[in-house]
C-alpha cells in the first residue's frame, strides 16, 4: 500500500461532482481575497443585525460548502453522502446568542434530538454542545471570577446544571458519546468543573462525555495532564478532544485591557508542539484516555497515524478519532478515511439567519489563518486540473 498522502485530491473529492467542485472552487477563491472576505463578512452581519432578506444568496453558496441543512432532517443527505466515504457525521446545532431561558431550554432540547439521532447510528459516533448555549454567558463569567450570585442568578446556575446534567445523562443512557466545546478562558474552568464532574459520573467503563482542550492556551497541556491524573485516581476515562483553538484575538485584547498575563502561547510554533505533545500524551496513556484530534493540520494528524502504529493500535481503534469541520480539509478527512482510520466530519446545522454568525467566522478564519483558504483553493484547483485532463 503506498504511503498515506494528503496531496490526493482524488480521493478527497470523490464526493463531489464537477459543479459542486466548480461551486468550492469560487468560494475558496473569494475567500483567498482578504478584501472580498471583508466585504462580504460586513454584508452578512449587516444583514444580521437588520434582518433583511439574505437567506436565497447565503444559502446557496458559503451555507451549503459549510453546514449541512437548516435542520437534522435537512442533513440526512450529508450524512448519508459523507457515510459512503467512510466519514461519520457530528451534528452540531451552530444558533448562537440565545439569552433567555425559554431559549436555552430550546437549545438544550435540540442537542437531546441529536443524541436520539445519533443513538444506534454508526455514522453519527458523537453529539456536541456549548455550554453557552445552555445558559448566560455572563453568569459563567460571574461564577468563575467568584462574584457573588443573586439570588435570580442562583437560581439561573441552578438551571444550567440541570441542563448540563440532563444532557450527559442522556447520552450517557443511549450510548452516545458527547463533546464540551471549549470557549473563552475567562469562563473555562467552570465548563472544565461541569465537565469533570460528568466524566465521575459517566464515563466509569468507556469514555462518554469528552472536554475540549484549546492548545493554543499555555494552560492547556498542564490541564489534561492533571485531568489525566485525577481520572485515574478516581479510575474513570478521560475523554480528551484537542483542538489549537478560536479566540485568539479575543483573549489577547482582553488580557491586555485587564492588566493580566496573556493567556495565549507566544507562537504559533509554541501552539503546535504543545499540540503535538498532547497527542503524544494521550497516546502514551491510551489505557486510560481516548482522544479525538481535531486538527486542519497536515502534520498532527500526520504524526498521530505514526503514533498509532507505533504503538500497535488498529485505525479503527474507538479511543483514537480524527475530526475536521465540513467543508474544509476533505483532504486530510478523506484519505484518512480511505485507509480505514475514524473519522468525523462536523456539521454545522440550524435556521440559515440563526448560523450567520458561524458562516461569518468560517470566512474571518480561513483568511486570518495563514494559508488556509489559499491551501482549499489550491487542491480544489488542483482536482479541476485532474478531471479536465482525464
């Protein structure tokens, strides 16, 4: 068999016929324009913020390369599609800004419906949630920086731990493992609290529930060591999700405005040893944790194939799991996928004006980091290249 390569737009393409391919290859080539991504971006959140009618054109273009349908209905055709590829499915209800508890408990409702779609279901191995979706970002905040509670807002924490607490519970009683999306470090540590808390509970025989860890953050390595540490004193599993991370300018600039050290790595190069070491890590104590690498880079996930193999571990080992957004990297998901490793594809799904914030970020990000979007135009052109000369 020749040697697992990335650079095999024929397979990471096979889903796609010739107009989808054309339709990738003129979003990517937008989004390689920092002055069209601008442009566009101010559009959609203009539109956001004004409710006018967008829906049609967003629909059609960056909605469709990014997300999977505007309900989990809407999304059976992904799933199916990425399924006849080896590639399961994460739903991921992506409606952000929910800010009342009628809305909270909508949300908390929809995550339940994901798990009774993933229940039983092979293609769909994990569920997701934001805790911010869940309940008041500001009232995490409040928590973690020990400020009194009123007694509404007591009440409101309350909430959300039984929201919390059902969700796991659920997932726990169908057998569907779940993921803690990580967020802003200034309300981390209560989600890592909740999260733990459930891995005690839940997680006794098999990982079920899983934290994420941004690498990006110095803190992060030394966290899932010691969350490592305490999973086997208490002997549970340690579900670990290692992404490099989504706030960088954010925590920076508050750090600065605050007056308190700078929570991020000093470089790039920094965030991805710290990455790669982590992967290293949960290799070494995969008796005890099993690790999901959610990474757009060619490297880790590189390096985690030959970590595999050095240990002996089969790629459809279920404590080891690759995982990249829909619509991005289907060459790195792709050829994993072909040589039998697991592999997720997350999709975002929800009301097209409820995910704009989402599709806003997804263009901000493939332009800021560096090569991204130039890196989806160049395979894709590469693919055109290929099937014009067949």
């Amino acid at each position: 068999m020749n040697e697992l390569s990335f650079e095999n737009t024929e397979i990471a393409f096979s889903h796609k016929d010739d107009a989808e391919l054309k339709k990738s290859y003129l979003i990517f080539k937008a989004m390689n324009s920092p002055l069209l991504v601008k442009v566009g971006t101010f559009f959609m959140k203009s539109a956001i913020k004004i409710n006018f009618p967008v829906k049609p054109f967003i629909k059609w273009n960056v909605f469709q390369q990014f997300c999977g349908g505007e309900s989990i209905k809407d999304c059976e055709h992904t799933i199916n599609l990425l399924k006849s590829r080896g590639v399961g499915t994460i739903l991921d209800y992506s409606v952000e800004g929910e800010k009342s508890e009628k809305g909270f408990e909508a949300t908390t409702k929809e995550i339940l419906k994901t798990i009774d779609r993933s229940a039983g279901s092979k293609e769909i191995p994990f569920s997701v949630f934001k805790v911010t979706g869940i309940g008041a970002f500001d009232l995490l905040a409040k928590v973690q920086a020990e400020e009194k509670l009123s007694s509404k807002e007591q009440e409101a924490f309350k909430k959300l731990k039984e929201r919390f607490h059902r969700i796991c519970k659920y997932a726990y009683d169908n057998d569907v493992r779940i993921l803690v999306d990580a967020e802003e470090t200034w309300i981390q540590k209560v989600i890592d609290d909740l999260t733990y808390e459930m891995m005690a509970l839940y997680n006794k025989e098999k990982a079920i529930i899983y934290n994420t860890y941004q690498m990006y953050c110095r803190a992060s390595l030394k966290n899932l060591k010691d969350a490592f540490h305490d999973a086997t004193m208490h002997q549970y599993w340690l579900g670990a999700k290692l992404v490099r991370g989504a706030y960088m300018e954010k925590e920076r600039d508050r750090a600065e405005e605050m007056g308190y050290p700078d929570p991020i790595q000093p470089t790039k190069q920094a965030s991805d040893d710290d990455f790669n070491s982590a992967l290293k890590f949960c290799t070494d104590n995969k008796q005890r944790i099993a690790v999901i690498c959610g990474s757009h880079n060619a490297y880790s996930n590189s390096l985690l194939t030959e970590l595999m193999d050095k240990h002996s571990v089969k790629h459809d080992d279920e404590r080891f799991y690759f995982a990249q957004l829909y619509g991005m990297s289907d060459n790195i998901s792709f050829n994993l996928a072909d040589r039998g490793f697991n592999v997720v594809k997350y999709v975002p799904y929800g009301p097209v004006q409820s995910v704009m914030p989402y599709l806003v970020r997804r263009a901000e990000e493939n332009t800021s980091i560096a090569g991204q979007s130039s890196r989806e135009y160049t395979l894709v052109s590469t693919e055109m290249k290929r099937r014009n000369k067949k």
